[in-house]
C-alpha cells in the first residue's frame, strides 16, 4: 500500500502513479513508494507541506532522467497529460 504523509495536488499525484504504470506491478509499488518518499523530503526542506506538479518534476527528474530515461520520459508524458508545462 502506497504511503503519503503530506497533501498532494490530485492531478500530480495522478500523473505520477500512471508513469509508474508499465512497470511490472512487484517492483511499481516499491518504486512508487521510494520517490513519493523523496519527493517528499524535498518538500519538507523549505517547511512546506503540499506537493504540488512542480515538486514531483524537480524530484522526479534528478532521480530518473539520468538511470531510467523511459521512465522520465513516461512521467514528463503523464504530467503533460495532467495539464501541466514541462520545459526541458
């Protein structure tokens, strides 16, 4: 069971699990869970407690881009999806 100890935006949340999708489902929920709980530390840093777009591409995007390429392009695909500007 995915764990969130902060508030989400909806949407980002959403983009974030449909990335994850195509992963074989025993390693999607361990993956899932490893960057949420990234994402957010990162938020908690500056003392803030919702996790907006901009948060789940700033993680995300350090973590993926350089050891799972298709994975950053699958997420950069579902937060477009979500209505959300990615410029890369």
């Amino acid at each position: 069971m995915i764990r969130k100890s902060l508030n989400w935006n909806p949407k980002a949340f959403k983009a974030l699990v449909r990335a994850f999708a195509p992963m074989p489902p025993d390693i999607r929920e361990r993956a899932l869970q490893k960057i949420i709980d990234s994402i957010e530390d990162y938020v908690r840093m500056p003392g803030r407690d919702t996790v907006d777009f901009e948060n789940v591409y700033h993680v995300s995007k350090e973590i993926l881009k350089s050891k799972e390429r298709y994975m950053y392009e699958s997420l950069v695909n579902s937060l477009r999806a979500e209505g959300f500007e990615v410029k890369e």
